[in-house]
C-alpha cells in the first residue's frame, strides 16, 4: 500500500518526536468531537412515545398470572443484566 494517500491507523502517532502533540487535520477535529448525534433520533423516540401512550389510553393490560406470582428478579447474563419477559392480556376499553 506504499504509494497511496490512505491512512494505516495501526501506525498513527498523535506524537511526534519530540513529544508534543502534533497539529491535526480539521476532519479528524470534526470526527472525533463530542457525541455523534442521529438526525432520526428525536422522530423516533417521538415515535415510540406516541405508539406506547396509545396502547395504554386506549387498552387495560392485565397480567395472564396472578400478580403475586410474578418475579421481577432481573438475569445476569454474562456482564450485564436483562429484564425478565412477561406475558400481557390487551383488553380493549
């Protein structure tokens, strides 16, 4: 791959020989700051919002097992955890 303009970060050094940090291009200033945002993301959580207030404006959601017996223990599966799965009745109001 000598010869061409691509960059091989396995070899990238943000320091140059003396030490100091080495003045970078503004792309990489303009890649790497902050948190990426998704243009989407405020629709989608509107989105949602709307679907789930819906279903529960217009429906009753009962348990198929008596309340007393359900466990809301969480699963520790490998490094983090998992809510446990429920079964609902949709009841139309």
């Amino acid at each position: 791959m000598e010869g061409t303009n691509s960059l091989n970060f396995s070899t990238f050094e943000p320091l140059n020989v003396s030490r100091t940090q080495k003045r970078t291009t503004s792309w990489v200033n303009a890649v790497l700051r902050g948190k990426r945002a998704c243009a989407g993301e405020g629709l989608a959580r509107m989105e949602l919002f709307l679907i789930l207030t819906t279903i529960l404006q217009n429906f009753t959601l009962k348990p198929l097992v008596d309340p007393k017996d359900i466990d809301i223990t969480s699963v520790h599966k490998g490094i983090g955890t998992i809510p446990p799965f429920y079964e609902l009745c949709f009841i139309l109001v």
